[in-house]
C-alpha cells in the first residue's frame, strides 16, 4: 500500500492548479480510496489530507462537491472514515508481529462498525486508550470483538472516567473488563427462553379429531374408543340435562 503522509494544518499551496508535490500526494491519496473496501482507514486518512490540503480545489469548489461527485460520497461518510482512520492506523500499526497471534488476527479483521465504536474514546480521551480498549476486550474473550459488545464496554468507560484526562492504563483496563461481565450477563439474562410446547402439540397424536358436524361418524368413533367409565359418565351428564 501507497505510503501516506500526515494531513496538513493548511494547503502547501495557494495557487487554483496543483503543484507537482500537490498532484503527487493528491494521487497516492485517491488510490488509498479506491481501495475503500480493502483498507477503510486508509481511505479515510487520504480523505483527511485531501481536504485540510485542499487538494480538491483544481476541479472541485467544495469538499463536499469532491467527496459527492468523484465518490458518490457523502460528507457524512467521509467525516466518518476520517474519524475513524487515526484509530484503526494506530491499532494496525501496534499490530503483533507474529502472524498466528490471536491479537494481529483481530485486528486485520478489524471493521468499520468494530472501530466506530472506538471512536467516543479516541476524542473523549486519545488514540491510545481507544486501542487500549480494544485490546483489554479482545484479551478477555476468545471470541471476536463485535460492535455491540464494544458499544456496552465504551458506555461504561466514558461514565466512570472523566474526560480530558489522561487516563490510567490500569484504571482503564479495570473499567473495561467490569463492563464486559456486565454485557456479559445482560446477554445471559436476555437470552430467549424456549417456548412452551402447545397443550395441543403435547396431546397423544393416536387420539382422533371428534367429527362434530357428522352424527353418525361421531357415533362409531365414541363407541370404538369408549370405555364403560366414560360411557358411565356420559349417561349420568345426559340424564341431568
């Protein structure tokens, strides 16, 4: 993959045309999109850099325009990739070198769902203590992360440790995994019970269907299963009526 640069605090260049380190690093960063679906925060890191460099402005009066016309983009989808990317570059790059850890699998499969929810801690706190929630919750469950699962944990952390604040690696660590047996036994207790079979569905399946609208079949069939107690029975109900 094209290496990018950071996103400029303003435009190299002024002038309506790009100039030639401009249309270079305008060309590395529309490769970067184009391969969206393979690596999200990429793209979303190219689209940071073309707007805070204004790199659009040769063809483009807007961002906007830019992000619409020659993506079918959305503003709100680029702003989103562009939250998104410093997490997801940063979880990428902490990565494990060994292939066959459990954490570098995780994380290559990383979503955007997955690093979306990371991103409330990315701005409430920083970069790091979103990968650090990330990781404590891949750490304490063999099973992959999910969106939902991080949603629950992220909602815990941001109530009990204020933001603005550096945060405690441990304090940090404590929270999340607190937060993931309280998700934990959410699912339990939410768990849908099994249905209760039918009276119906229970009744003996050798037992007939009586035939009421037919006099003469209902007679044959209650004198076949009968017994003498119920045809006791059923006389003295007759006779009261």
């Amino acid at each position: 993959m094209l290496a990018l640069p950071e996103p400029p605090s303003r435009p190299i260049a002024s002038t309506p045309v790009l100039i030639t380190e401009e249309e270079d690093v305008f060309l590395r960063c529309e490769v970067a999109i184009e391969n969206l679906k393979v690596a999200f925060w990429a793209a979303g890191k190219a689209l940071d850099i073309i707007r805070e460099g204004r790199l659009y402005r040769a063809e483009y009066t807007s961002f906007v325009d830019y992000c619409e016309q020659r993506w079918g983009m959305s503003r709100g989808q680029a702003d989103k990739l562009i939250r998104m990317w410093p997490i997801a570059e940063a979880m990428f790059d902490s990565m494990p070198s060994d292939s066959n850890d459990p954490t570098r699998i995780r994380v290559a499969k990383l979503s955007q769902s997955v690093v979306w929810e990371l991103v409330p801690i990315a701005e409430g706190y920083d970069v790091e203590a979103a990968t650090a929630v990330y990781t404590t919750t891949a750490e304490a469950d063999e099973a992959p992360v999910t969106a939902e699962v991080l949603r629950g944990v992220v909602k815990d952390v941001v109530k009990v440790l204020p933001k603005g604040q550096s945060v405690d690696k441990e304090a940090l660590t404590s929270v999340v995994r607190e937060a993931l047996q309280r998700v934990s036994s959410g699912k339990r207790q939410a768990a849908p019970k099994k249905k209760a079979v039918a009276s119906a569905a229970k009744a003996d399946p050798a037992v007939p269907t009586l035939p009421w609208d037919s006099p003469e079949a209902l007679n044959r069939l209650l004198r076949q299963h009968m017994t003498d107690e119920n045809r006791r029975t059923l006389g003295k109900l007759l006779a009261e009526d």
